[in-house]
C-alpha cells in the first residue's frame, strides 16, 4: 500500500476512533449508529451476535425509558494494535472509563478489552464492521 495512502487511511480511522470517543462518553447513539456499517455485527459480553443497528436502537429505547439512566464520567480507548489489509483493518486494544449507575452510587469503573473490524466505504471513511469486547482486569 503506498505510504500516502496508508496515511489517509489512519487519519479517516482516527476521525472514527474520536467521533467514537465523544458518541459514547455522551450515550449519543443516534451518532453511533452513523459510525457502523449497515451490515455491522456487535458481539457484547454475554450476548449473541446481533446487528449493531438493533443493537443501537435497543439502548436507545432502554435510555430513554430509564428514569435514572447510567451517567458516562469518563471514557477512552487504548488501542493497542491498528492494522489496515485492503478495505479492511483491524484494531484491538481496550475501552478505559468511569460511570456513575445510581444516584446514590459512587462512580464504578469501566475496563473492557476490544477486538473489532472496520470497513472502509466507498467514500474513503472507515465504519466499524465487526465489533466483539468482554470485560478486562482493571
């Protein structure tokens, strides 16, 4: 891959992984549906695979039902590894954070490890693709 445009290709992941950064740490989901594929697969911890966009419109519709919902307080990646292989990458590292669960809970800390594929549109932007994380050591 020329050396131009493997640097247009991290600068486009770069933008996701800070669009990314800021749509979480404000639960923006409607955002973060526009930052993965329309064929995107999530594998959450416990969870089945199910498609991301489901996925998304499930914690749209829990946040809005929940009277006290979960606040973020702080949150990040740590990616560990970015690899580019054509009109796909692959990424893992770890998702670092705090959130406060309850009105009447101290703030609980978040650590998760992250393994994800990311496909590059048409456009030249990169979306996520395939997403899987589980709990990490903190």
């Amino acid at each position: 891959m020329p050396q131009d445009q493997r640097r247009r290709d991290l600068d486009a992941i770069d933008r996701l992984h800070r669009m990314d950064t800021e749509a979480s740490k404000a639960q923006d989901f409607e955002t973060l549906k526009t930052l993965v594929d329309a064929n995107a697969i999530v594998m959450p911890p416990g969870s089945n695979a199910v498609p991301a966009h489901a996925q998304l419109d499930a914690r749209i519709a829990r946040r809005a039902a929940d009277p006290n919902p979960v606040q973020i307080l702080n949150y990040w990646f740590d990616w560990e590894e970015v690899e580019i292989t054509g009109d796909y990458a692959f990424e893992r590292g770890r998702i670092m954070g705090s959130a406060k669960v309850s009105s009447d809970a101290g703030p609980a800390t978040l650590a998760y490890n992250i393994m994800r594929i990311l496909k590059r549109q048409p456009d030249g932007e990169w979306k996520v693709y395939r997403s899987i994380w589980n709990e990490a050591p903190i």
